[in-house]
C-alpha cells in the first residue's frame, strides 16, 4: 500500500514521513515543490529507503497531480504542502492564494477523478487528509474559551484566509462529492527541521550566532505548543480512525506568551550551551509588532481526545529541550537550508521591525 503525502520535505510533513517509515511498511510517495521551505536535507536519515519516493512537483500542477495518482494509487492523500509563514504573507499575499488555495483546489479535482475510479472495496477506504491551522478561528482574548471545533472562521492574516479558504473547500468537496476527508486544525508547531524563520528555531539559532532575539510588540501574545511529534501522532490517528467529513482541533494543552516562551528557551540554552558571560536572555529585543498580530490562540482539544483517545505527550519544557538538543547535533541541516537570501530576508524584516 501507498501513502501520497505533499510538502513532505517541508518541517511538518518531514517529521510526518520520518515517522511513518519508522512506524509501518507502507510506501511514501512525496509531492514536493523544493520551495525555501523544503529541503532534501530534511530527508536524509530515509536516503537509499526505497519505500520512499520524492517527487518535486507543484501541487497546482493538473497533469503532475493526476499522473501521479493513477501510477501509485495511493490509499490516501496527506496534504501538507503550503506556504506557511505569516510573515511573508504579508509581504507577498498572492503565492498563499496560488499554492494555498488553488493548490489544495486541483488536489481535490484530482483525487475526486482518481477516488471515482476505484473499486467500491479500494474507494472505501480512501482518505484526503488536510492539514490545516488554528489560524483560521481568529484571535482570542485572554478570558475567551479556547477555540472548539464549532468557533467560526475569523481569519486575519493573508496566511490565514488562504488556509481558510482551502478548508472551505476541502469541506464542499466532501458535502457536494462525497469525497472522504478529513480536517484537522492545529496549534504552533515545534521540534526537528523546522525552518529558522519561526519563532523557536529562529531563538536557538540567533542565540547561538550571539544575534539579537526579536519578539513583537510586548511579547505578550499567546499561542499553544504543539511538539511535531506528538502533531504526527494526532495525524496517523485522525488518518486511522477519524470520522469521514468531520474536523479535529489538535493542540498541546501548552499556552504561553511569547516572552516567556523565549525566557524558557534561553534557560534551557544557558544550561546546554552556556555563554561566555551572561545568559542568551541578554540579547532578548522587543521590535514593532506585526502589522494584524493575532492576540492569543488557544485549542480545545477534548474532541480528539475522547472521540480517538490521542493526546499530547510532550510539555513545552520537555519539548524545548529535546529541540535546541537537536539543533545543537543537527549544525550540518543548518547549514544546508540556510541561504544568503534567506538571511538577507530576515535582517530585513526586524531592520524594519525596529
Ligand atoms: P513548511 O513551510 O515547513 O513546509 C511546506 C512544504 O510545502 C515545503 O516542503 C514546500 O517545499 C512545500 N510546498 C510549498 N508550496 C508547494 C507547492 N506549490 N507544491 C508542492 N509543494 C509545495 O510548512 P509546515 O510548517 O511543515 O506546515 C505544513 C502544513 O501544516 C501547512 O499546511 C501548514 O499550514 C500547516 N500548519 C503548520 C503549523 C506550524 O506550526 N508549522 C501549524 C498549523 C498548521
């Protein structure tokens, strides 16, 4: 049997296919357009595993998504593959809209042509498993209920309304053609291989270059922890068991406010890699907020849990630790998904942040 996953070279998906090989015989076959944010590095521990296939291909691509169904026919369809940064979303909204949104659209004519002309035995049990965000329900305030599976979409960002409008359709495509898929919505991610432009990589590696940590605004907003692996895990579940149609909000029980989040980094950097004098803390730099930044997201994750029975096993301070002890083992992927260009684009962003 065979799985398609898309973005798999990205952070998510990497973990994702990482896993999996681990956890199952099951072939992979990975649909990756090789953006910034996608590495081969990122699938060197399967390098030579022949149940792994790469190929780089956008996911917009009719003719490339088609072929590729009718020559592997997978049993399921994992799709991670996105643009994923707030940040550049800002700066370049219509790459979300393509990839984003008509990306996710043609996967669905797609797999909807592909899934029609199955055998009723192989059709049922067929999967479209779409990762998605909790992005999509909006900002919270401090006293609000976390956000449950029956919150309406506020998205707020161009980020955010891309994944929102994907959800969208990923929902008609189940209510108006019975496609059978699956929805999940969850919290930030951390752990391996997650590209230095997002928060916690971007902490580890600016500390140990002795670079300024910038946080926006007061470093008060507040978002929930999820380790990648404990992501992965949710997933394989929702994929095994989860009901056809239907959304599951996955978080790590993990809220903290930004500031905080890099104070717990910097301990943890203090006591694994110590500075010369000082604590990385020192170099903590409040710069402008992001223009529209989200005040809190928080996750109710009791659908999950008690419909699948999963549940995270990591707490942010286990987790930070494991990371920024992967980080500080991992120098060489560091070196291979850096680029001048990504670096000029961050210096950039907080040049213009101060
Ligand atoms: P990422 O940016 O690290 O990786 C995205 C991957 O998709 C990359 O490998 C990239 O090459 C690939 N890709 C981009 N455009 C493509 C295209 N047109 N065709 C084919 N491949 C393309 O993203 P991530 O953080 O791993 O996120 C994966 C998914 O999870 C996304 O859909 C994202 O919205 C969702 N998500 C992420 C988080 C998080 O904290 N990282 C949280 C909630 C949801």
């Amino acid at each position: 049997m065979t799985i398609l996953v898309t973005g798999g070279a990205g952070f998510i998906g990497s973990n994702f296919v990482l896993d999996w090989l681990t956890q199952s015989d099951e072939r992979i076959v990975n649909l990756d357009k090789l953006t910034y944010a996608g590495s081969r590095a990122s699938l060197l521990p399967i390098d030579g595993d022949d149940r792994h296939q790469l190929i780089v291909a956008d996911i917009c691509d009719e003719r490339a998504v088609s072929d590729l169904l009718v020559e592997h026919r997978p049993r399921a369809v994992v799709h991670f593959a996105a643009e994923s940064h707030v940040d550049r979303s800002l700066d370049d909204p219509g790459v979300f809209l393509r990839t984003n949104i008509d990306g996710t659209f043609n996967l669905l004519r797609c797999a909807l042509t592909f899934f029609r002309q199955l055998p009723s035995n192989e059709a049922a049990s067929f999967r479209f498993l779409h990762v998605s965000t909790d992005e999509v329900y909006g900002s919270l305030s401090a006293d609000e209920p976390a956000f449950s599976e029956s919150n309406a979409y506020r998205p707020n960002s161009p980020y955010s309304a891309s994944k929102a409008a994907s959800d969208h359709f990923v929902r008609a495509w189940h209510h108006s053609f019975g496609l059978p898929t699956l929805t999940t919505q969850c919290s930030n991610n951390y752990g391996p291989r997650q590209f230095p432009e997002k928060l916690i990589p971007l902490v580890i590696t600016n500390a140990l270059a002795e670079k300024p940590l910038p946080i926006y605004g007061d470093g008060r907003n507040v978002r929930d922890w999820l380790h990648v692996s404990d992501h992965c895990d949710a997933l394989r579940c929702v994929l095994a068991s989860g009901t056809l149609g239907e959304t599951y909000n996955v978080g790590g029980n993990n809220e903290r406010a930004n500031i905080d989040l890099v104070r717990a980094i910097c301990t943890a950097l203090d006591e694994l890699q110590p500075r010369a004098a000082g604590s990385y803390a020192e170099l903590i730099t409040f710069v402008k907020d992001r223009p529209g930044h989200d005040r809190r997201y928080a996750i109710d994750n009791r659908k999950i849990t008690s419909q699948l029975g999963w549940s995270p096993r990591h707490t942010v301070e286990s987790g930070i630790r494991a990371t920024i002890e992967w980080y500080l083992a991992n120098s060489q992927w560091l070196n291979a998904v850096r680029s001048e260009a990504h670096e000029a684009w961050l210096d950039q962003q907080y040049r213009e942040g101060e």
